[in-house]
C-alpha cells in the first residue's frame, strides 16, 4: 500500500504520488467484533507475498493492485494455506498507454472453496462498503495543539493480521495517473472514502466500525452486497497521510478534517478480467495431453478420436459426437499456452 499526496495540473488530471503505507485502522471502541458478520468469509482475502493484500474471484485467480510489486513464483496465503503464482496478467494500457494499478494471478494447483464475483455496476457512490486486509492496525494517538486526538498513528507490525472495516464511497475519478516510487506511472478509475470522526458530525457520514486503509493493504477488497451476494468493487491503494490516519484538524478538534482514501474500481476492468478466466478455462479443456500448450500432439489425439462415441473431453461443443466441428473449436486456441 502506498500514500498519495494530491495535485491538479492545468491540463485536468489528478495525479497521485504513491509510497508505501499500512492496514486499517479503526476507532477505539468501535472495532468490530467476532459476533460481526455482515461481510464475506475472512477467507476471500488473502496475503500477498510480505507486502500486500489480494481478493479471491475464482477457485485459483486472485486480484490485486501492481504498484507493490510481485512477481510469478511468489507466494500467496489464503486461510493459512500457502499458494504459488503461476502466472500473472497485467491488464491492458488505457488510451494514455499507460497500465492500471491492478492485475489478475493464477495460483498453482488451488481449489479455493471460498471466492466472490466482480461487481459490475457503475453505481458505486453512495454504496456502503465493508474494506479487508492485512496489515498494521491503530497506534498511539496524535494529539492537535487544543489536546484532543486528531488522527492515529500506524502501529508496528507486518502484513501477518487481517481486519474488517467499513464505509461508504463518497466519489468516483476517472482516468487517475498514480505517480510510484522509481519513476513508475500507473492510471485507473477509483472509488474514494473518508476517515469520518465520532460522532457524527452533520456533514460526514458514520459507518458501523468506520475505517481507514493502511499499509500491506494494498490490493485488499472493498465489497458491496448486491443482488444477495458480496462482490468485490475496489482493491485499495491510496491513502492521503504516510503514518497516520486523520479524522480532525491537527490545529482545532472541532474542525473536521477526515483523511480521503482510495481504491481501483474493479467494475471498470471486470469484463476483461472475467474474458481471461473464461479463455484459460478454455484453453485447459483443450490442451488434452496437460502439457500447457494446444499444439500438434492435441490435435493428433482428437483426431484419432473422430466419429468415435463421446469420451472424456474430446467433444469439445459437447452434441454428442466427435466431428469437424470440434476440430474447429480446437483451432480457435491453437498455439496458445495455459
């Protein structure tokens, strides 16, 4: 998870510029409790590597954000169970030809039982969120020159707990340039939310266990319960203040001044992610001797195959008989790899 600091140039384009930052951060007394449940199964986040946080979308597919690095071969860890990356996809440039700050990963032989659909809609303002992650939590609090707590500080600690909070998206930017560290340039739709003080003030809404993101965070999930189900809406990447989440004025308490925070809209991106899913799906149907590729030696065996009865899963368009037809099915993946 990385911090941004805000500016608006005259050509009409947010940038933020990223560095690294923590897990969430609550309120006192205002944590939530194991009693708690109005959320997805603990288990459809999980941790990236030592640094960031990622969302199970299939039995072995997660997303999560770029900017924290990673690369195949790392490990991902999801209800105490280590997966490796296989293969990773960065999603394709927008019109600028610059990539967005997430990416999808393939984890090697994972069957994952728990998992969570896309959300689709562009109708995210407004909506209450609950957000997941790994990371660090609430530290000492910072006291404003009239002696009351204005902010949090990020306690200690490394992306090993997971914590709930919750919100509600307030904005929607898009086409955002995120400045990273070593000159890297990520852009992308977001979705924003606010570290609202207690209590209400008349102006910022509260939340039940309203929360802030942090650092390790980075790719963890913002969730919207829609049409019965949890789906994931935004993997979190930014937040306004590098150590600290602030919900007052450092100089006057009374003063509202609540930290903005941010996420990747994934509703902007999910028809492309789903597309890949679908294609490698199809591709693993194919490749009939499992080494990976659909080439020549898959097509000799289906070709032995032909007007035979249906067996296995040579009938690739499934009408009950090996013919031309599944040939041709063959070839629309011809020389791709899974």
């Amino acid at each position: 998870m990385r911090i941004l600091s805000l500016s608006i140039r005259p050509i009409l384009v947010i940038f933020f510029v990223i560095q690294p930052v923590l897990a969430i951060i609550t309120h006192p007394d205002n944590e939530p409790t194991m009693q708690w449940t109005s959320h997805p199964p603990d288990s459809v986040v999980g941790r990236w590597s030592t640094n960031a946080s990622c969302v199970a979308i299939a039995p072995n597919y997660v997303i999560t954000t770029i900017h924290q690095n990673g690369t195949e071969g790392l490990t991902v860890t999801i209800d105490s169970k280590s997966y490796v990356v296989d293969r990773i996809w960065v999603l394709p440039a927008a019109s600028c030809g610059i990539n967005p700050d997430i990416r999808l990963a393939r984890l090697k032989d994972a069957n994952l039982a728990n998992y969570v659909p896309l959300y689709k809609k562009n109708n995210e303002c407004g909506k209450y969120t609950v957000i997941g992650g790994f990371g660090k939590g609430r530290g000492e609090k910072m006291l404003a020159d009239d002696g009351e707590a204005y902010a949090y500080q990020w306690a200690p600690g490394a992306n090993d707990t997971f914590r709930w909070c919750s919100n509600t998206i307030d904005n929607v930017f898009f086409d955002m340039h995120i400045n990273c560290p070593n000159d890297v340039i990520l852009t992308g739709d977001l979705i924003q939310a606010d570290f609202a003080p207690i209590p209400y003030d008349g102006i910022h809404p509260v939340t039940q266990y309203e929360g802030i993101i942090t650092q390790f965070d980075s790719g963890g999930g913002w969730f919207i319960f829609d049409d019965g189900l949890w789906k994931v809406a935004g993997l979190s990447n930014l937040v306004s203040h590098n150590g600290y989440g602030q919900f007052r004025s450092p100089v006057c308490t009374e003063t509202v001044s609540p930290d903005e925070f941010y996420a990747m809209r994934v509703s902007r991106y999910a028809e492309y992610i789903e597309k890949i899913i679908q294609e490698q799906q199809m591709l693993l149907q194919r490749d009939f001797n499992d080494d990976g590729s659909v080439d020549l030696l898959d097509f000799q065996l289906l070709s032995s195959q032909l007007h035979n009865a249906p067996t296995g899963k040579f009938d690739i368009n499934n009408d009950g008989i090996i013919d031309n037809n599944d040939i041709q099915a063959l070839f629309h993946c011809w020389l791709k790899k899974y």
